[in-house]
C-alpha cells in the first residue's frame, strides 16, 4: 500500500485544501457581482448618456430611483448562495476525482454541468422567495 504526501506528511486534506477553496469561493463570488455591477451600470451610463442622448443627471435619478434596496439584497443573497453551492460541488468534485488528467477532465466537466443546471434551478427558486 502506497502512502500519498499527504499522508506521510498528516495533513488532513480537507482542512488544508479543501476549506480554503470552498471558502474562497463565497467571498469571491459576492465581490465578483459586485465588480461586474458597477461595471454594468457604468456601461449603462455610457450607452444612455454618450449614444442615445440623456442627460447625465436625469440617468442617475431615474436608475435611483428603478433600483431599491430589495434588488440589491436580492443580489447579495443570490451571489452568496451561488458561491457557496458551486463552491462545494467544484470541491468535491476535484476531491473525489481520479488523480490523472482524465480524472481531472471528467471531474471539470460533471463540475460545469452540474453547477450550470443547478444555477439555473436556484435562480428560479430564489427569484420565486424573493417575489
């Protein structure tokens, strides 16, 4: 019987390794949405204001006035569920994998699939608790 480093070494994987990659995962996801937020409504701005003509201010007062804090919590719970649920799959998928670049691969590919299915069934759940 073949002792991994691991092993040898008496690290317990999932403290070391798995742990700080699941919790990466949730903090990374919020500050992700958040980035690509203001980057959305920056870009907004820019098609509103530089091409179609509107006034910077009115922008402004009209997207306070369409977005409220119920969209931004909405957002925050969202972000924080999807991270932590695609967060654990891709973990556990990559811990159960075989230890070859075909092991790795199929591991990739049921880690894309499920994440994709299950993003879009959550999406669906969290939209219809927060209506």
């Amino acid at each position: 019987d073949q002792l991994t480093a691991m092993e040898v070494m008496a690290v317990d994987p999932m403290s070391y390794v798995a742990a700080p990659r699941y919790l990466g995962g949730i903090i990374a996801m919020p500050l992700l949405v958040a980035i690509f937020d203001v980057i959305g409504l920056y870009g907004a701005q820019l098609m509103g204001v530089q091409f179609l003509g509107v006034d910077r201010g009115t922008f402004w007062s009209q997207m306070q006035g369409a977005l409220g804090m119920r969209d931004v919590t909405e957002g925050i719970v969202k972000s924080l569920v999807f991270g932590a649920v695609l967060s654990l799959i891709a973990v556990n998928e990559g811990y159960h994998s075989e230890p070859t670049a075909e092991g790795v691969g199929l591991a990739t590919t049921r880690t894309v699939v499920v994440s994709s299915v299950l993003t879009l069934f959550l999406d669906y759940v969290l939209t219809a608790v927060f209506l």
